[in-house]
C-alpha cells in the first residue's frame, strides 16, 4: 500500500551521511535519520538547515530515539522510535502521513498561484472572459469564478461589466498588490 500511495511522488532515497549538504538541493516531505549512525557535527548541521527552513518537510524521522536529539529540533515535528521493531510497524503510517502534509501543502500553494494568475490577468487585461481565464489556468470557468469570488473575499474589487463580457477591477487598481 505504502508504494501504491506514494508512487505518484519522485521518491528518492539517499544516504547524504558524510556530506549533508546534498540535502539542501532536494525537495522531500520526510527526512529518516539513524541518530546512532550519524556525527554530532553533522546531526547540528540537519538541526540547523531545518530550524533555518523552518522545517521544509512535513516530519524528520529517527529510526531510534537518541537522548535528546528530538529535543534540538524544538517546534519541528520529530517521530522517534525506541526501536527497529517499533519503527518496521509504523514507519509506513508516519510516512503516508507525511505525504498527505505535502499534498495538502502543494494543493494550496497551486490553488493560490492560479488565483494570483487570475488576478494578473484581470489586471492586465480589464474585461478578460471567463473563459479566456479558464484556459489561461487550465481549469474549467466554474473554478475560475470560484477563484474570483475568493479574490473578492480577499478584498479585491473585481466586478463583471455585462455588457463587455468580461472582469475588471474597479479603478484598474489591486488592493493585494498593493496598489491602492
């Protein structure tokens, strides 16, 4: 299950022992580490790089619970397991949990750049179709005036001129780009 479920996302397993600055470059949901099998220079450098991106994946995983390294994580989430028993059962768990995180994270972060597609394109072209901003995103013109609407909700001032058949927003100016 826990293949079938994550096979959608690029999963790259790599042991970065030795030279952690590999990490740096790769976009994950969840970091593993074996606390007994790493330096303490290196375990402060991963504590550093994820306080510095205030945690970029969704958990940092120890294969066995070190006194104390949990702790240097501070407000990141941090699974340990007391032992490789432990980890066999539930290491699938944490890390579909993980990758739900992400998804949910990605699904905001794609819904957000449409809408502020949107809004550009509003901005840009006064009295742009509904239909013209739906192939702009690729979504279909019902999600577009959701989008719209939650633009509004944001404080934007987009209105639909029914006689041009298309959006604008009142006075050509955005509020969200600060140019009111």
């Amino acid at each position: 299950m826990l293949h079938r479920a994550i096979s959608a996302k690029s999963i790259d397993v790599t042991d970065v022992t030795g030279d952690g600055t590999d990490i740096i470059t790769r976009a994950a949901f969840a970091l593993v580490i074996n606390p007994y099998n790493i330096p303490e220079a290196e375990l402060d450098f991963y504590v550093d790089f994820y306080k510095d991106c205030d945690g970029c994946t969704e958990s940092v995983i120890l294969t066995q619970n070190k006194e104390g390294v949990k702790e240097r994580f501070e407000d990141i989430k941090v699974v340990a397991f007391n032992d490789l028993v432990e980890m066999e059962q539930n290491l699938k768990y944490e890390l579909l949990q993980a990758l739900h995180k992400t998804n949910k994270i990605d699904g905001f972060s794609n819904s957000l750049s449409q809408a502020i597609m949107i809004l550009f394109a509003i901005r840009n072209k006064p009295y742009i179709t509904t239909k013209e901003l739906a192939i702009k995103i690729e979504k279909t013109e019902r999600t577009v005036q959701r989008y719209i609407e939650t633009l509004r909700c944001a404080g934007e001032w987009i209105e639909y001129d029914r006689q041009k058949k298309g959006w604008y927003l009142f006075d050509g100016k955005s509020i969200l780009l600060n140019e009111i």
